[in-house]
C-alpha cells in the first residue's frame, strides 16, 4: 500500500512542492519514496512505498515500463496479477520480469493491452496515474468500488492530485476556499460523497472511473448532470483535453444480476459463496509481509476468518479491541470464536482515554470533516493490528451486499403502508401538512408530512436522512448540490432491498465505509484487504434474490453469508444481538472533560467569527441533547468533527 502525488503544467517550484506533498503522504509509505519528472518538467509525480511485494528496489516506483513509453504511481494491489503477467507472456508481449512486483505487471498490462481493458481483467484495490511521454496523456484510475483513494483538481491554476487531501494541501500557496454547498451533505450525511470535497475545484475520483487528460494542463471545471446523482460527464476547459470513462458500473453489475437470478437452492447458493470468497481470501494472502485479520463478533469478519483458516498455510493472526463497558465490548464473543477456529488472537482492551485520545488527531487522519464514530475504535484496532503484521483483512460489504441492514426491510416496511394511497394526493398532502401550524410547532409532524411526499421507496430512503432534525438548519450556506443517493430512472432493481442496497453501495460504502478503514490503516501504515468486495464475489451476490438473503418470518438478514459461516462457526457463538464496532461517545460528552471541549468547540463567539454554521441551529441542538434529555442523535458529532477540522485547518 502507498500513496501517490501529482503536479501537471506547475507554474512554481514544482521539484520542492512535489516533495512537499511526498512528505506528507509518508503514513502511507514509510519503507521509501522517490519523484520522476517528465523531460519537459510538464509533470512531476511523487510516491511513497508500504513494501508489501518484491521488497526490492525492482518495486520501486514511480516505475518506468521496459520501453520507457510508460510512467506510473500505483497504490494498491493487484491479487490475480499472476494470471495477468501470464497473458502477458503467453502472447509474447513480454519474455521476463525484472521483479516479482504487482506493479511491474500492472505497468507493462497497460502498455500492452490498454488501461481500461487491463482494469476489466484485474482484481484488486488501487488508485493509479499513468503517463504517456508519447502522447502526453496523463490517466487517473480508481477501483471498482472505491478502496483506494484519489483526489484531483487545480490549486491556483495548477493540476494536481494526491491520495489524500492533506497532501493537495501541503503546496505552497494552497488558498482553495471552502465548498459551503458540500456542508449540507456533510450534516445530513456525517461525510461529503464523491464527487466532492470540502474544496472548491477539488474532487475525489469517483469508483470504477479513469480520468483522461492531455497537456497542456490548463484549468478546467467539471460538469454535473442535471439530476440528483451528481455525476461527472464533461468540462468546461480552456487547453488540454479532460475525459471520464466509466470501465465499471456496480448500477450496470446489479441490474445484470437482478435480470439473471441465481436459481438454486440454498445450499447450492452457499456453496458456491463460499468456493468464492475461498478464492478471494486466497488471492489477499499472497504477500511478502505478514498478514492477519481483524475479528469482531460479527458475522462479516467471523465469516472471513473461518475460511481465511482453512486456505492458509498454519495459524491465522487475528486482533479485536475490547471495551469494559459490557454494552459495546464484543471481545469476549470474538475471543470465544477465535479459540473454536484456533486462530493465534490478539486482544487489547481500551479505556476511555485511550478513544479520547485519538479525537484531535482525527483532522489529521482524514483530511476532510468526516463524522463516523466508529473511527475511533476502527484506528485503535488498526494501530493495534500493526503492532503484529503490516497486512490485515475485514469483514466489510457483508451488509450492503447480503442485505444485513435492518433499515432495508424498515423501508419497505413503511412503503407498504404509503404505496396505496395515490402519488398525487399524497403527495400534495405532504406538501400542504409541511407548511401547516402544527408542523411549525412540531418537528415530528413536519418530519412525516416530508415522508409523505416520497415518491418511491428510493426517495423514502433519501428523505430519511435529510430530514433528521436540524441538520439541513446547521450551515449557513442552504443549498445542497445534486448527489448520487437517489436512483437515477430506470436504475431500480427488482424490489426495494436491493434498491437501497445499491443506493448504500454507490454512496454511503465507498464515501463512509471505505474510507474509515483506508484512513485508519494508512495512518498507521496497516493495509487493509476486503476479501467481499472481490468483483466475482460482488456479482454474486447480486443474482441472488431475496429469499436467500432474509427471512421473511424473521427479517433476519444475510441468510446466504450465516449458512456458509454455521458450516465452520456453531451458531450460538454467532447468532447473538449485534453490538456494533462503537463507542459511549454520548455518555462521554455529557462528562466533564469533553462537555468542555464540545462546549468550546461550538462557542456562539467561535461560530460567529468563521462564519459558516448557524449559531443558533447549533446552539438549539446541543442543549437538547446536554441539558433537556434530549436524545442522542449523530449530528451532534458532525458538527464536531466539523469544527475540529476547521480548527486544524482553517
């Protein structure tokens, strides 16, 4: 794992400020780091190096290709890069390799087959640029799902990119004002979906997208769809020339399988989940460097583990934090599974000032204002984890992709009972119940007569969270730009669960998910692999239908996911209430120490002297919360891990 820099047409000290950036990104690559810049000086590009293969000079990057056509950074892993570098020999395009490096096999691919063509064959994770010294083109990568990180953009005329924010920052006159209309998103959301950022004329890459480019590198400004999905598809440019190219689509993915359902029976859909993530598990081991996994007492990672045991060659290393506090500590339960798999387990109880602990360095970790609490216990497991091994699998995409999550049988659920009354009438009801006395004098009120207006249970999905009380009042700024959560016409699937299970997997996956555990490893230089989001495992699990992902009688889900794992784990161990990766971060704020620090954090005086949060909005939240017994609801953190960014780096 590593991280990758930028700087194309830099008008100013390019060699210094590429370096700049390098040492910035030094978390996700202590072992080395060099720059390459292009005979005209045009473009520089700067990489630091986690050494996971070949741990030779050979892996160095930036990496030039054997005819020296070809330039790149590359941050991720390429798990069936064996089967591509023997396509490559076997076609004769190349005889030898000079290493046993991911990358060399990536670079001399691109060459030989294309970059979109090499990226359809791929399995991996990875955020790339690659440069052409023949025709000047520059391409920008980003994986199927959205792994690996890649921001981009222009800071003071200049087109740069980098794997983290914090890296665009660290050039020398960076004055990129803040994006007001991304704080809507940001308080509904507690993180800014893709393509956003908290910048104006910086954007994150979006998944499965290559970004094309050829010099001259002059300004250019990205052009959004006229609906609510937010999607790039043109620019506004004065120079050289900008193209997006989409060579994967999970919306695409997820019709195909909805049209061509699994028609098996349980068991034989099990089975074949499990040869799958088998297969998956096998290709995220390979590695010169130790590898573990992270183990909770969750189906996901309980699952992994249990087949990550049978396909490695001796003990499994697995780690899992505990809390004392009985309501959110599941080490037990993880301990209990790691003895029946006979894994070598690792376990690390923390306290209270071991989570406070990490809150001022979360600006730092993410770079931008990113609110999901399990952060915290996500890097103390990470930090933990590197202790041990520089390599480290997770459970994550059980739920989006098995339909875990309660919230989508709640949707359809409440559908049901809106469905049968007429569009029109509901509705124009909504609408007339919004604006009415009662929803002035009651939040609840107002709430259901948005609910009302859904036009569909995607939209019913939407409205949930941009309702949730006072969060569209927090910014000053009262415009929201259009974004990908809602399904764009003729995007639905075959019924409302795996509509929103595609919503989560087109947004909240990539933009909240995936993010956490990229930031939170990188930070401590841990890489971490996800055997779930494997592109044959993905599309999977999108033929299968329903009745083999949730009980109707229950509502249980994940029913294809539990069956592999009662095959390996008994079911008492695991079919327990779910916990959560969380933390009592409501109980603390109402303690003395970090009551304080939130108090000051949302000072009216503050507030008012930056200019970009309403007083009193934030003001009428908190003392719900602290001082009316109000419930505990998310937005309070945003707002927090909003200012404390804004502190680190305003």
């Amino acid at each position: 794992m590593c991280g990758i820099a930028g700087l194309c047409g830099y008008s100013g000290d390019a060699e210094k400020n590429i370096k700049r950036m390098n040492d910035r990104l030094f978390h996700r690559g202590p072992d080395s780091g060099d720059i390459w810049n292009s005979p005209d000086d045009m473009v520089w590009l700067g990489h630091r190096r986690l050494s996971i293969r070949d741990l030779s000079s050979n892996g160095s990057q930036p990496m030039r290709s054997k005819s020296g056509k070809y330039v790149i950074v590359y941050n991720g892993e390429i798990y069936n890069a064996d089967k591509l570098s023997d396509l490559l020999m076997g076609k004769g395009f190349v005889t030898a390799f000079r290493g046993t490096s991911d990358t060399e096999v990536l670079l001399e691919a691109i060459e030989h087959l294309g970059l979109s063509e090499t990226l359809k064959f791929c399995k991996g994770m990875f955020a790339l640029a690659v440069y052409d010294l023949e025709t000047h083109e520059l391409c920008l990568a980003r994986d199927r799902i959205g792994e690996k990180p890649l921001y981009y953009g222009f800071v003071n005329g200049n087109f740069v990119f980098a794997s983290e924010i914090s890296a665009i920052r660290a050039i020398e006159g960076f004055k990129n004002r803040i994006f007001e209309e991304a704080l809507n998103l940001y308080f509904v959301h507690g993180y800014i979906p893709a393509p956003y950022t908290i910048y104006h004329d910086i954007y994150k890459l979006e998944p499965g997208t290559i970004l094309r480019i050829t010099a001259p590198f002059s300004y250019f400004r990205p052009v959004h769809e006229d609906d609510d999905e937010g999607k790039l598809t043109g620019i506004q440019r004065s120079g050289g020339e900008y193209r997006f190219e989409t060579y994967y689509d999970i919306t695409e993915v997820a019709r195909k399988g909805q049209e061509n359902l699994f028609k098996g029976t349980a068991e034989e859909a099990a089975d074949e989940l499990e040869r799958l993530l088998k297969e998956s598990i096998k290709g995220q081991l390979v590695s010169d460097v130790p590898v573990g996994a992270f183990l909770s007492a969750g189906i996901d990672s309980s699952t992994v583990v249990s087949l990550m045991q049978e396909v490695a060659e001796g003990k499994v290393k697995t780690f899992t934090i505990g809390m004392e506090d009985p309501k959110y500590n599941e080490a037990e339960v993880a301990k209990e599974i790691a003895k029946h798999l006979g894994t070598e387990h690792t376990e690390l109880y923390i306290t209270e000032a071991d989570a406070k602990a990490v809150i001022p360095k979360l600006p730092s970790i993410y770079g931008e204002p990113f609110a999901d609490s399990s952060q915290i216990p996500t890097y103390l497991v990470s930090k933990m984890t590197r202790d041990h091994v520089t390599v480290s699998l997770s459970g994550d995409g059980g739920d989006e992709l098995f339909c875990g999550y309660r919230s989508y049988e709640s949707v359809q659920r409440i559908w049901n009972k809106m469905k049968n009354i007429p569009g029109g009438m509901r509705y124009g009801a909504g609408k007339m119940l919004q604006h009415s006395r009662a929803a002035k004098r009651d939040d609840v009120f107002r709430d259901k007569a948005k609910l009302l207006q859904a036009r569909s249970p995607e939209d019913l999905y939407r409205i949930q969270f941009e309702m949730a009380p006072g969060a569209l009042n927090i910014a000053r700024e009262k415009s929201m730009p259009p974004y990908k959560l809602s399904l764009a016409e003729g995007d639905g699937l075959r019924e409302v669960n795996h509509d929103i299970m595609l919503m989560d997997m087109r947004m909240y996956h990539p933009d909240d998910i995936l993010v956490k555990v990229d930031r939170s490893g990188m930070a401590v230089s841990l890489e971490s692999r996800i055997p779930m989001l494997d592109r044959d495992v993905m599309e999977f699990a999108w033929s299968l239908p329903l009745s083999l992902l949730r009980d109707k009688n229950t509502g249980t889900g994940k029913m294809v996911l539990r069956d592999v794992l009662y095959r390996h784990v008994p079911r008492e161990l695991v079919d327990r209430p779910k916990k959560g990766f969380s933390i009592p971060v409501a109980k603390w704020l109402k303690e003395k120490e970090l009551r304080q620090w939130a108090e000051d954090m949302i000072s009216a005086e503050k507030l008012q002297r930056e200019g970009f949060l309403n007083p009193e909005a934030v003001a009428k939240v908190w003392k719900n919360f602290a001082d009316e017994g109000g419930q505990w609801q998310p937005l309070i953190w945003y707002i927090l891990m909003f200012e404390q960014w804004l502190s680190e780096n305003n």
